[in-house]
C-alpha cells in the first residue's frame, strides 16, 4: 500500500543531474540546453537521426472515465526494461495546465512510475505549451490585423476557422464575441477559444520532423477564406517566419528522467481526438536514434490512439511500433461488462468476462488489421481480486495471447518485470512493416468507411448533411491524400458513449470535417468534441499551497 | 556610423557562459538555475538579501515617440562604469512579445548598449510573461467558474474588474461578449483582454518581496463585487496557494550579460501608466547586495517613470536612488521646442532652446521635490549638430546641473565614459534619503493633486463625476493609505499629448480610479490608456524569418 502522495514520492527520490542521464544515452553535454539541474532540450539535428532501437507502443482498452494508467504503465516498463539491463528510453506527451488545475491527475505517471521533476513537468515546463499558445494566437493577430488594416487579402470574417488558445480549462471563452467596442477595435465576429493541446499549432509541431518541415506545414494552415470563396493561408499573411521563430525551442525535445533514472524525452501533446494524440516524432526519432528500445505512448483507448498513431503518425514519419502494449484493467473489463461506476470495487468476475468482448477487439484490431505483435498487460489497482485478475489471464492464454500482470504504481519497474519479458520476447522476433488501416489512395469518404468498418465496429457510416460536399471541396483543394483524424468519444468502440464493450451493428455519424493542412489530415467530428474543458465544480486549484520557502502541496 | 542590425552585431559578440557572469558577482553556481548557456535564474532567499550598492536611475525628458533610449543609455553607463573598475550591475525591464512582433524595436538596448542573448530576451526568455499570463487566467477561470458552479458568493458579473491577458498585440480581444452559447459555457457578460505587461499581476510580482509577500498581495486581488456590493478577493475563491504556484518561479530574477559582458538583472516589466513602470524589487535588491553600483531605469519619461520609481517602489520596498540620470536628445528637445516630427533631422538651435523648458521642469522635480543628485545625459543621436549639443552643455552648465554627451549605441562602453565619470562623483556624496512628492497620511484626493501639482505643473485638478466617491469608497474600504499610480500620455507633463515643453496653467482630468491592491496602490486614469495595444499596418512580424538551421532575421 501506498500512503504517500504522487508529489511526495517524487520529492522523497533523489534526482541524477540531467547530464548524466543523457550519458546513459551517449548525448554528448553539448548537445543539452539546460534548464535547470534536470531538465535539458536535447539539441541533435533531426535530419541527421538513423534509426537504431525498437518501439514499443503502450496503448488501451477503451478507459473508465478514471483512465488506464497508460503513462504509468510506459513509465514502469521502461523501468523494468533498464532493470534488465536494456538501454531504454521513453517517449511521452507533455501535460497542459488545463488538466493540472481542473482535476486531480497529472500526466507525469503516477506511485512509483513517475517522470521528475514532476512539478516542474506539470507546470511550465520548458515552456513549449506556452511558445505554443503565443504562436497560435500571433497568428489570430496578425488575421484579424490584415483585416483591419484595409482587407487587402479581400477575408471575410464569417469563415475565419482559425482559433485563438489557451493552456487553461476556461468554458467562458468557448463561445465568444470579438472586434467589440467600435472601428480601432477590430471587427465584431463570432469567435472562440480552444485549449492549447487542441490548437492545430500542437499537431503541426508534433508531426514536423525538422525546422524546415515546420516551416512548410505553417505556410499551409488554413486560416479562413476570401470572400470569393479562396483560402487564407498563412503565407498569405506573411506569419510563416514569426511564427516559426516562436516554435524554434518548442521543436526541440526535452529529456528528463524516472524514479528510477531511466531516460525520458517528454515532449508536446495534442489532443487524442481531433488530433492524433501522442509526442513529437522528433522526440521518437531522437529517442529510437540513442536507445535500443523505446517505449511510447497514445492517447485514450487503441480505437482512437493506437489507430492514430499509426495511421497517422506513422505513416506520415515511416515509423512502425515493433510491439503493442495492449492495457486492461479489472475495472474497466467490469465496466464494459455492465457494471455501474459505484460498483467498480466490487468483485465480480461474470462481469469482467463479457466486458472482456472490448478486450477482443482491440486485440483483433491489432493483430488483424495493423498485424503487429501484442501482449496484454494488466494495470493492477488496489481492489482487484485474483480470481478477477485470472479470468484475464485465462482468457488470453486461449487465445495464444502474451499477458502480464504489472504493478508498477505500487512498486515501480520491480512490478514490470514481467511485462518487460514478455516485451523482450516480442521483439526477438522481427516483425513485418506495420500494415495501416487504408491507403492514402482511396476516397477520404473510403477512408472514414474503413476505420469505422475495421477498427470500430461500425455497419455503416452516416454523413451529416453537407459532409459529402465538403469531402469532395477537400479533395478538389489537394487535400484527398491526407489520411483522417476522427474525433469520437474514448469510451466506447463507436460514437455513443453509452454502448460499451464491444457494439455491433452501429452507426457511426460524421457530423462535420475540417482540413488540419499544418498537421495534414483531415478531421472527421463523430460527436460532439469539446476543445475547450471547463473547471469542475470544486478546482483542483482550491486544494493547492506553496509554503515560502518554495513546497507545493496538492498538486497531485 | 553602424551599418549593422542590432541582432548582427549581438551575434558577434562571444557571449560568456553565465556562470561566469554570476562569478563576477561572487554568485556560487549553486545558486543559479541555468535556462541554457547564457541565462539564468538566481536564487537567492529574498529575505537575507543586505544591501551594499548605490542605485543609479536612469529617466528621460518627456519623449518623441521613437523614444530617448534609456535602455540604450543604461546599459552603456553600466559598461562604462565596468570600464572604470566598478563592479556594476544592471537592473531592467524585460520585453514583451507584443511589441517585437508589432513595431519594430525591443527592450534589450540597441547597437553597442545590448543585453543578450538578445533574441531568448525579446522572445520567451525565462518564461516569465507565460507564468503571468497563466496566473492572470487561472483567476479569471476561477472566478467565472465559481459563478457558473451555483455561485455560492453571489458575485455579480457585470461588477468583474479582472480580466485576462495575453502578451500579444491584439487589439481584436480588447472588448468581447464572453460565455455565450448556452448554460454549459458560462454566463454571457461584458469582457476583454490586456496585454500581459499591463495586468495586475505583472505589477504584483514586480513589487513583491517574497513568496510570503506575494501570497499576501495575491489573497487581496479585487475580482469583482457581490451583488450586495461586498468585494470578492482571490482569497474568496481560494486561487491564492495555485496561482502562487504557478508564479514560483517567474519571481525569481533572471540573470544575463550586456555585450561587455556586465552582468545584468533582466527582470519583469510593468507598463508605467496604469502601472509602475520598472523592472522587479527582487532583481533591484539582489543586484544591490551583490554589486557596488546598480544601474535601473523607469519607463516613460520621469513625470511617469521617475515619480512612479519613487513614490511607489521606493516607498513600499524602502529602496532609494542614490543619484538620477535624466537623459535627453536633441531631437526630443527640438520637438518640445515645436519642430515637427518629420523636421527633427535637421539642425534647429532656436527650437531646441526652447524645448530645454521640459528638460527644465524635470531638473526641478529631481532636485526640488525628491532631493535627488542628477545628472543630465545627452544620448546622441547619428542627425545631432556641435551647436545643439552645445546649446543642452551651456543650458546646464548655467544652472550647475553635471551634464554628459554620450554616444553608447555607436560606441559602447567606451562612448559612456563620460557619464560613468559624472556618475560615479555624484556617488562620492553621501545622499539624504528620498523625498517622496507626498506623505502617506493624506487623502487620495490629495495625493493625486500633489502629483499634478508639483510633478506635472498642473494648476488645478478636474474629477469626473462619481470619481470623488469612488474616492471615499475606497478610503473606507482599507485603502487610503496607498500611492497613487497616475496613468497618462507619455508625452506631455500634461494629460494632453500635444501640450509639449513645459506646460502651464493647465488642469489635470481624472476620468476614473481603480484600487490595485494586490500591487498596493491606486491607479488614476488622466485620459484613455490602451492596455491592449493593436499590430500596425505593416507589423514587423511580416518582415521576420529563420533559417532551415536556425538563424534569425528580421527580428531587428
């Protein structure tokens, strides 16, 4: 049992300077930007990177609204792994503010499987939200600028697409009226804030393998339109170089390290649904390029993360995850199998075995479809009982399925280990190139119609009226190669909430897409996606203290 | 003559590592966090800090709108006196990216006068602007969700008084209809955004002591008021321990190098109109416990600038100049003497002399109402004639004031040695205390007439209706022994910007009055002051690039 907090097990261990963390990696002192004793931006050229290490891509079955316990399962078998005597390293999104101060959970693990200095990881940072979050809304300015200053560029205001952001949980921006007050104000227009992880400027970082690449997915972005109907692009604001030079640090990933000293590159972190949800594939490519096995991580459940990261992440980059962690949990399987959250500390193995059809699935998505090797690792959690815990196990072994029982919040690699040779065995076998969903030369229409059919579930696809045409514009204006971005709820297989497990027979809705041409693919709205969170009844913020002399309570 | 960019000739300097720098100050390396080679947060505890400099402040005249360069002439000075064996340090104000994407020019000096590394200081720096920006947010999302959750204090929404920032020029969020859209985004109210250099809290951290200190300033932040018309503080809504947090670091001072490599305290950077106008108490009383002579500046010419320095710095952190720059340039003076702006190229002896009027009226508020030892410096500029540098020498040396040429953009140091020279005999006297222009035991009403009065030179001062109660109003409700923070046009002595020289006769309007109380002090507004500033026709962003390996144009 754990009686300490997450901010007290991290202050109780010892920190290595970051130096010597990178040395684990042979990165070379000059090639570090400190920031402070134990944070570094590791400065490598992201054109020269070769490819060395294995990935090993950590994602879910679809969550309890608790969450998985991805992050710390990565964290804890990246542990195990170094525990073996493997040169690891991890790869992890960084945590925006909105979350720190609305609802008690970081993003930096948790118990024993954490990245430190969690405080600093959970707050500033190295401050890539931020130059995120400047650049985007430089470009907001500049936009409502040109428009102000005499409309050269003939914009109409009515279409401008292009958000303004904030790293903070703040629903009074969702919906907003701008350009009040009179003529030296702008122009009045309907308008609106996302969260920073949601801004399309996180997805073209995350996607961008170097300086140039970024510069080239900025002048694309899509801003708005001409009153003739032509797109706004921010070249033709002449932004691309300003904005660039905003992104210049945030670009470059940030090394840190575990509990247990294990390397960590912890870098960006775009939304898992109307974005793809994982870190920069320069802090992969960086990683994969010093260690021999990288382990990383998706965003909510393999329906929407693993999915994403390699239909899009990995074909955008040629990256392929050589081994997919698939993690379950007793609650969650109870979860599916219709147990109510009240009742989740319950034992009840009937349960957990129909709720094992989501389990099914995403094992079949993933051996079937994406044809890689997996290995199920149960998160263990305080109230689950054995006989609960064997019926997953029974239930994989029938089907020739690795699995793991992993307790790494509790007791750090030392609980992964046997999580970390079931890995080690996946990989002794080389695998073929991962197989994607669809080929970028169907329709995306076709494309939407495959993830829904194979990853899924769905029967069929129906398209809110006017979706058809704006396809086709879509592809009209070049963009038909683009792979998509389907934004849906985490916690079930289709677009209803409500159906868990494993649904049959569905509907999958496609209200509304929009071209993310910085990213390069195109977002597909099945349900109603909230880019701006709001703060919950009581703040996590309402919990937490400094002392004078500097120590943070209630973080975590 | 300098054919260079100020970013060429900082790129060609070598820069020494920080710890170097902080070793000329007897810093141990411990007590440094370093951001990457060349800066650096120094931390020191606040509370032990003991003073053993002098402090020098440097102000201007009334300026053009292109500025008298008092950055420039700081930064020189402080060469100079390192030239001269002094060991000297800097303490300024550090930019805001408003500014260096929308006019052309930053806050880190120019030609041979530079802080660098100059690009990190114009852009994120340390992150400080991005921890205010967040902190100021963080309260208006608890603020408006405190209302949307039941809103147990019963606040009324069309009293909130605190609005948002962001460090940008966006003149688009300066009035907007926040929280529209329905019952789940908040409650639709009158709202708008400042420019993060222009929010309380910038102030707040600028005048705070200590972590404990800025707690205390944080929990009596007025918000709003109660439909009752009680007020709402930070400390009702329990935003004080997570803010402060979030505020850790940014309150620490920032540690970086001119390009003579004197070290220099860069450090916060308030407006000075609706706010004080220098850099932080922090960087101030670190840099006097570490170095025998600190230069600092205040912004805006010293009716603004100087008086705010010391009637509300000086007076809430017990810190005194112990001798004042006033910087003055021919142009400047010619353009008080009535030449226009588009004239003030050419020689004009005869309008210069009758400009020297405003430089007249500052001397005798240095000397007359704060018994300061001053010296006039004269920041040459490429167009100025022998003549009418002769005319300001002549001018001064009729009145017995010390006055010193110095051409520290074209030449450094070296091109200051003159003032360092003036400078350092000032010194040699031991000075009286400052004399605040009045006590704190008057009323408000008072105070603000002293200022206008004896600073300004107004004959009268003219209330809009409803100011004198909101006046009395805040004298019973616990704020009647502040200062107060006139916040005007820059330009003139007067509220009226086209009122050069040395205006007389003329009556100071107070259009309005707000208690900033987490800074402490009242500020009163003589006119219509944009605290969200706009992008030009041409911003300067249009005109910036960075290379494919990470080289930086156009940013000056």
């Amino acid at each position: 049992m754990i009686s300490m907090t997450d901010i007290e097990i991290a202050n109780s261990v010892k920190m290595e300077e970051i130096g010597k963390i990178a040395k684990k990696l042979d990165i070379d002192e000059s090639d570090l930007e400190l920031y402070g004793r134990y944070k570094a931006k590791v400065n490598l050229d992201s054109n020269s990177l070769k490819k060395k290490g294995k990935l090993v891509l950590v994602t879910a079955i679809n969550p309890t609204p608790a969450g998985e316990g991805k992050t710390t399962i990565s964290i804890g078998l990246a542990d195990a792994l170094s525990r073996r005597g493997v040169k690891t390293a991890l790869a992890l999104r960084e945590p925006s503010l909105g979350p720190v101060f609305g609802v008690k959970g970081g993003a930096a693990g948790g118990g024993w499987a954490q990245v430190v200095p969690m405080e600093d990881i959970n707050l500033h940072f190295t401050g890539d939200l931020h130059a995120i979050t400047a650049a985007n809304n430089l470009i907001a300015a500049l936009l409502d600028n040109s428009i102000m200053q005499g409309n050269p560029l003939n914009i109409d205001p009515r279409t401008i697409t292009w958000k303004r952001c904030m790293d903070m949980n703040d629903r009074q921006l969702r919906a907003i009226i701008s350009g009040l007050g009179g003529k030296s104000n702008g122009t009045p227009r309907e308008d609106g804030f996302q969260i920073t992880a949601a801004s399309e400027i996180m997805a073209t970082c995350c996607l961008a393998s170097s300086m140039a690449d970024l510069k080239e997915r900025l002048a694309r972005l899509i801003l708005a339109r001409t009153y003739d109907g032509k797109l706004v692009k921010l070249s033709d604001i002449k932004g691309v170089g300003a904005v660039a030079i905003l992104l210049k640090d945030a670009i470059k990933p940030n090394l840190v390290q575990t509990l247990e000293k294990t390397p960590a590159f912890v870098h960006l972190g775009p939304f898992a649904n109307i974005a793809h949800g994982c870190n920069s594939v320069i802090a992969t490519k960086t990683a994969l390029s010093l260690a021999d096995v990288v382990v990383t991580e998706a965003g909510f459940g393999a329906d929407l993360g693993a999915e994403k990261f390699i239909d899009i992440k990995c074909r955008l980059s040629g990256l392929s995850p050589d081994a997919i962690v698939l993690v379950a949990s007793v609650r969650a399987l109870k979860y599916h199998g219709g147990v109510k959250k009240e009742e989740l500390g319950e034992e009840n193995v009937e349960a957990l075995i129909k709720g094992l059809k989501n389990l099914e699935k995403h094992i079949e998505n993933i051996k079937g479809v994406w044809k890689r090797p997996v290995t199920v690792a149960i998160n263990h959690f305080t109230l689950d009982t054995q006989a609960e815990t064997a019926a997953i196990k029974d239930f994989c072994n029938a089907k020739g399925i690795n699995v793991s029982f992993a307790d790494v919040w509790a007791k750090g690699g030392e609980g992964g280990l046997e999580l970390a040779d079931s890995v080690i065995s996946l990989l002794k076998n080389d695998s073929e190139p991962v197989s994607f969903t669809y080929s970028d030369d169907i329709t995306l229409k076709a494309k939407l119609e495959s993830v829904a059919k194979k990853i899924y579930g769905a029967s069929a696809v129906e398209f809110a009226p006017g979706v058809i045409t704006k396809l086709k514009k879509a592809e009209e204006e070049g963009y038909g190669s683009y792979p998509v971005c389907i934004a849906k709820t985490q916690y079930s297989l289709s677009d209803d909430q409500k159906k868990l497990g494993r649904p049959e027979g569905f509907t999958l809705h496609i209200r509304d897409v929009r071209v993310s041409a910085g990213a390069g693919f195109l977002v597909a709205y099945a349900g109603d996606i909230m880019t701006m969170p709001g703060l919950s009844k009581v703040p996590a913020a309402n919990g937490m203290d400094i002392s004078d002399s500097g120590t943070i309570t209630g973080l975590f």
